[in-house]
C-alpha cells in the first residue's frame, strides 16, 4: 500500500476522534462564555489552570512516548521497552501527586488561587491521569490500532461535554457562578479516568521491574526531549501564566480580577485559532510512528517533501477558512465581551502555521537521535517568547502575547530547516512553501482592504470565492485534477 495513502487513512481515523472531539469541546465553549458573561475572569482561571496542566504534561510523560516509538525499532522485545516507557511514567507521576497534596496550599497562593487550594489537587489528579495515560495509548498508535484509539478518546470526550453540560446548567448559579471552575475540573478529572479504565489491561498487566541498562538508554534519549517540550509549552501556554503576573497591579487599581478577565477573553479568541492546531494534533498522531516507520525506505526523503507539500497547502488553507471566515466563526463564542480579542485570531492562526511546519521538519533530529537540537531550539524560543511577553505585555497586553507566538515558531521553523539542511539534507521544496504561504497572506491582505461597509453577503462571496482560487492554485501546482478525485 502506497505509504502517503496509509498515513492519510490513519490520519483520518486519528482526525476523527481528535477533530470531532475538539470540535464537541468547541460546542463547550459558548456555553462558557454564557455561563461565565458577567464573570470572564472565571473563564480566565479555566484558562489557566490548564496551562499549568500543559506544562505538567510535558514533565510527566517524560518523553515516554517519543522514546518508545524510537526504541521499538531496534528492539526484538517490544513489550519491554513499552514496560520501562510505562513504569517510568507510572513512578514519576506517583512522587509528582505525592508531593502535591503536601504542598497544595503553598503553590495555590503562589499562583494567587489563595482562596482555591482544591483546584491544584483537581488540576494535578487530572494530570496525573492523562499522563500514565499517555503511553498505553502510544502503544495503540505504534500497533496501528487507530479504530480503538478513537473509541477510547471519544468515550472520554463524551463523558466531559455530558458532565459538563449537567453540572453547569444544574448546579451553577449563572448569576454568580463561582462555583462554575470546580464543576468543570470534577467533569475533566471523571473523564479522564475513562482512559485508565479502558486501557485497564495495560494497568492491570503492568510489572514493577525495570531494565536498567534499557532505561538508561532510553532516558538518554528522552531527557532532551523532555527539555525541547517543556520549552516548547512555554511558546503555547506561558503567556496566560505571565499575563495575569504581569498585569495584576492592585497599586494603580489593576486587580487579579480584571487581569483574569483580560486571559479570559484571549483565551477564548485562542480557541479559533486552536483549528489549525486541532488538524496539527490528528496529523501528529499518525504521522510520528510513520516517520519512523519510513527510517528504513530508501525513499523516505522523497516521501517527507510529498509529505511537507501537502501539508503546507492544507494548513494555508485552513488559515484563509478561518480568517476570511472570522464573522461566522467568532460565533463560537457567544458572549460579544469576549469578542474585543478577535483582532488577534489571524495571528494566531499564522502563527500556527509555522508551527506545524517545524512539527514536520523536527524528524531530521528524532531520526538521527541528535535530540538535543530539539532541546536547543524549544530553548532559544523559550527565552525569546518569554523576552516579548515581559517587554511588551505591560503596553500591548495579549496583542503582544498573540505576536510573541507568531515570532517564536517563525524563527524555530527557519533554526530547525537550517540546522537540518545541515545533519540531515531533505530538500524541501521551498518554491511551493513560500508560493502557498505567500499566497495565502497575500489574500487576507487584499480582503482586509476591500471596502465592504455592511454588504456581508458580497464579502462572504468574494472571500470564499478567493478560498477556491487558492485551492485552484494548489491543485495545478501539485498536479492534482478532479477527475482523478472522482475516479478515487
């Protein structure tokens, strides 16, 4: 079977529980903003909270995941690299929930949830949850089980969106709803425990005893891994986490509750650019074990500059979709307080644009084993990102926050190409990227000069009529007839 053909049809599946399902929680999303409408900084603490369960993530699964699918194809025992990938993670997280619920108060008022403390227990039972999760599920990916995987994600997610449908419009008081944040963790935190619950022979199937010599290849391997992640979270979510630190001013009048506010309402426009990335996560899913599937094709190279093609053509797409489409799409979000942020969305979405091609590009380093360049990069775009955002969020607010991200996996995309150019040649086409990048700036520049006034449906018209121009463009570059379409 043609390999292109089988990553698509995986990533379809994969794409299936992941779009659907980030889909169903983007249904969540207007009942947010409504349950919340007098209170967005309540909205802001969900939007926190969730950062922080981001970046324990990234800590908690140690890599595993990556590791594992790198490790499987050198070993005649898979089921002993699985067990050293899945004791790691089971050990780890157990001293992480330990030391939570000794410490919980403590970093409860360090994160100014002084009133709150069972939010830190609920945000680390979450978290610990998902991340011995994590590995049982990779398992499902490397034996190609995506039909089983979906079910168990989309078992999880129906429970969330059912909890939380039930809990906030039966138990919350939309006049002073308080008590809205710890309803929607109880509904994450059952929900998670449906993962564990069926995977449960990988739980119950576990044995504590770990190879020594394996595992210390392994964290070898994943160390820098877990560094290039952790920097990597801070460019996604430590603008949420800075905006509220750096805003809170109680001198000149700037409260905790209006600095909750102002992450509220970015977090909310953040979710429409969250289509790019809701495509990036299905793409990931499949495309990871199929990189390194390919390490033995002699064609491999060739497969990757198919690959990285199409997957740039499709991404532009999404982003004119979105942008030219933002009138529609800002009604995801029902409360027209949350729409000040809207302005940001196209940013946004480029920004995650660029992220998806260093996605694909950061093969050279995981295929060479040199993942300490990973490291390097996710570094250097930690401290620029964290650079911007102390510089400019006290003058620009999330507007600085939204262009620190676009900056950020520019210049990681750009460092990665060049190093890999360097240790691992792919030539990429890079005739097609900037024809299908520029392309696609360039119409949302042109429809943003056009003088609409209030002829919604001519502009609804002519944007997406520029959509199939696009399209139309992709088509002959890459060859592609719609007959050959229909014959498939």
């Amino acid at each position: 079977m043609n390999p292109l053909k089988k990553l698509l049809g995986q990533t379809a599946v994969y794409g299936l529980s992941s779009i659907l399902g980030r889909t169903l929680n983007y249904l969540l999303v207007p009942l947010y903003t409504k349950v919340f409408e007098t209170h967005p900084e309540e909205y802001g603490i969900v939007s926190q909270l969730y950062a922080f369960v981001a970046f324990l993530m990234i800590l908690l699964t140690f890599g595993m995941e990556t590791t594992y699918f790198r490790f499987i194809q050198d070993s005649d025992d898979r089921k002993k690299v699985f067990q050293n990938s899945f004791l790691t993670v089971v050990l780890l997280n157990c001293i992480f929930f330990l030391g939570l619920l000794f410490l919980n108060n403590n970093i409860a008022e360090a994160l100014l949830f002084t009133e709150h403390p069972e939010y830190i227990i609920l945000m680390g039972a979450i978290v610990v949850i998902d991340a011995t999760s994590s590995l049982p599920l990779a398992k499902l990916r490397a034996e190609e089980k995506a039909k089983e995987f979906a079910i168990i994600q989309f078992t999880s997610i129906g429970v969330n969106i059912l909890l939380n449908l039930v809990l906030l419009y039966f138990f919350v008081d939309w006049k002073e709803p308080t008590e809205g944040v710890f309803y929607i963790l109880i509904a994450n935190l059952v929900s998670s425990l449906v993962k564990p619950i069926m995977l449960r022979r990988d739980f119950l199937g576990i044995q504590f005893k770990l190879n020594l010599s394996l595992l210390k290849k392994m964290l070898v391997y994943a160390i820098p891994i877990v560094i290039a992640g952790f920097a990597g979270i801070i460019n996604e979510v430590i603008d949420r986490i800075m905006l509220k630190q750096m805003l809170y001013d109680p001198a000149n009048g700037f409260t905790a509750k209006m600095a909750d506010a102002q992450i509220g309402i970015y977090s909310a426009c953040y979710k429409l650019a969250m289509l790019v990335t809701i495509l990036l996560q299905a793409y990931r899913y499949a495309a990871e074990p199929f990189f390194f599937n390919q390490m033995k094709n002699q064609d491999r190279n060739k497969l990757y500059v198919k690959l990285m093609n199409y997957f740039v053509a499709v991404v532009c797409l999404v982003f004119l979709v979105v942008s030219l489409n933002l009138d529609i799409f800002k009604f995801f979000i029902s409360n027209e307080t949350f729409w000040a942020g809207l302005h940001i969305v196209p940013v946004l979405l480029l920004a995650n644009v660029f992220l998806g091609v260093y996605f694909n590009q950061s093969i050279w380093y995981k295929l060479t084993n040199q993942t300490k360049f990973g490291a390097y990069i996710s570094i250097m775009g930690a401290i620029l990102t964290i650079g911007i955002n102390y510089l400019f969020i006290p003058k620009y607010g999330f507007v600085a926050s939204a262009w620190a991200t676009l900056i950020v996996y520019a210049f990681q995309m750009t460092v990665s190409y060049l190093w890999g150019q360097k240790h691992f040649p792919i030539k990429y086409n890079l005739r097609k990227f900037f024809l299908y990048l520029g392309l696609s700036i360039l119409i949302y520049f042109v429809t943003t000069k056009i003088p609409y006034g209030d002829h919604s449906l001519i502009k609804f018209a002519l944007n997406n009529l520029l959509i199939v121009f696009f399209i139309y463009i992709v088509m002959s570059v890459e060859g592609i007839k719609l007959s050959s379409l229909r014959r498939k």
